[in-house]
C-alpha cells in the first residue's frame, strides 16, 4: 500500500468524522507506520497540521478504516513529533554518554492508543520513549 492510498483514504475519513473548521482544513500530512513493541505494523498515524503546529491525527487501522481521530489541546510542534532528528535529540539527551542510539520508531505503550516514538539503546536493554517533550529511559518490553 503507498504513501498516497494512505493520504487518500485519511482525507475521505476526515471529511466523514472531523467536524472542527480547523481540523478540517488543516494538511494531511505524510502517514508514519505504527508498529507494535513486537516491531509488526500495527497501524497508521496521519498527523494533521496547520501554521500553528500539529493539531492532531488520524490513526488508520491496516486495511484503511479509522481506528480513532485525536486532536491535541494546543498545537504541537511539528518537529518534536515529526522529525526524527528532533525526536533522536530528545532522546539522546536522556541516554548516558557515550551511549549509541538506534533509529526512532512509532510505537505504543500499553494499549495502542499511547503512541510513543520508542529510540532503542543498542549498548544496553533500555528504550527511550518520547513523546513530544516528554522522554523515559525503561526496560525495552
């Protein structure tokens, strides 16, 4: 399945289901796979986007359909839930010196609807989970 069907298939839903003037004219940006603590695909996350920031998702299910819609209270940056280097600075931040971090993946935490980016320690059996500004350095699962 492409990038593209993903899009497409996220702005139907968002037509059907968003109900907020912003939301609904807000970018439908590129979509992230989300997999699960195992590594499998799991899903899709669409962020939504305006000049403020990032305002919210939506999470598409493999085949397409919604699993769930979210907006965010404020905006968000976009770079601390988009940009890898971003989301890898925050984690390296937290890791001890010296230690050498993997590549940020979207994940979960608990129940799918905790997204998480999850960035591996490789020297050790840890994870540094961030989400936003927020970063935890736990047991990998």
């Amino acid at each position: 399945m492409s990038s593209h069907d993903v899009r497409a298939a996220a702005e139907r839903l968002r037509h059907n289901v968003v109900t907020d003037p912003v939301a609904k004219s807000a970018t439908v940006e590129n979509p992230i796979q989300v997999v699960t603590p195992d590594g499998e695909f799991d899903s899709w996350f669409v962020p939504l986007t305006t000049a403020e920031g990032l305002i919210g998702f939506l999470q598409l299910e493999p085949d397409l359909t919604l699993h769930r819609y979210s907006t965010f209270e404020r905006p968000q940056p976009v770079s601390v839930w988009l940009e890898p280097d971003t989301i890898r600075a925050h984690a390296k931040a937290a890791a001890a010196e010296g230690e050498e971090l993997g590549d940020p993946v979207l994940t979960y935490r608990g129940n799918r609807d905790r997204l998480t980016w999850s960035v591996p320690i490789r020297s050790r059996p840890n994870t540094i989970y961030v989400v936003g500004d927020h970063v935890e350095v736990a047991p990998t699962s």
